[in-house]
C-alpha cells in the first residue's frame, strides 16, 4: 500500500497539534527531515532525533501550530515560479516549498529568486 510520508508527517502534527501532544513518531525520509529542519528552524518544534526508518520529533509549547496543510498532493503537484509564492494568512503564515536548492520557507524562495513545488502552508 503507498502512503505519502510528507502527508503522513503533516497529519501527525495537525494531530498532535489539537490533542496537545508533545512528542510524535514518523517515517523518516530526506525529505521529512529537511521539513522537519524548517519547521525548527521556525519555531514549530523544538527538536528532532533520527533513529533508523523513524524520526522522533518534540512539538514546542510556546509556539503551537494552529494550521498546516498540504498544498501540493500526489495526484496533484502544484509548482510556482518566485513570484507567484503565496503569502497565506495575511503574511503571518509561511508556505515550504521544495526547491532546486533544498527544502526552504517561501521568504527564502522569493529572496533567492528560486520557485519550486508547494509542499504546505504552517502557521
């Protein structure tokens, strides 16, 4: 059976997310991992460990995640250029994109000029 790992780790964070669930268990993946890097790096989760096929990740209290949701699916792969990177929730939100250069926020994109395949939408 295919499941999408990245669909699968967005799941988990909603999730936990609303239960107030601190730490969750995913397939790990270069990918995963690089989302997960953001997401640290943004102050969505506090940390992350990498054991075999499974990654450990720590939500963080202080800054929880209210909304996230993938954009570009499987069955529908959205691709933007630079400048047609969305800004969701009025600019408070971020949008990762996968790119060229690597997993980066939208902000990182359009300051690099690189567009890329929309992965979700966090804030």
């Amino acid at each position: 059976m295919f499941t999408d790992i990245v669909s699968d780790l967005i799941t988990q964070i909603r999730n936990a997310s609303a239960t107030g669930k601190e730490v969750i268990n995913v397939r790990s993946s270069k990918v995963v991992v690089s989302i997960a890097q953001q997401l640290k790096t943004l102050g969505f989760i506090q940390g992350f460990e990498q054991s075999g096929y499974m990654l450990t990740i720590t939500l963080a209290e202080d800054t929880p995640v209210s909304h996230i949701k993938r954009l570009s699916k499987p069955g529908i792969r959205r691709y933007v250029r630079s400048a047609e990177i969305p800004t969701p929730h009025s600019g408070l939100g971020t949008v990762l994109l996968s790119t060229p250069k690597g997993v980066m926020t939208g902000n990182q994109a359009k300051k690099q000029k690189v567009g890329g395949e929309l992965i979700c939408e966090v804030w």
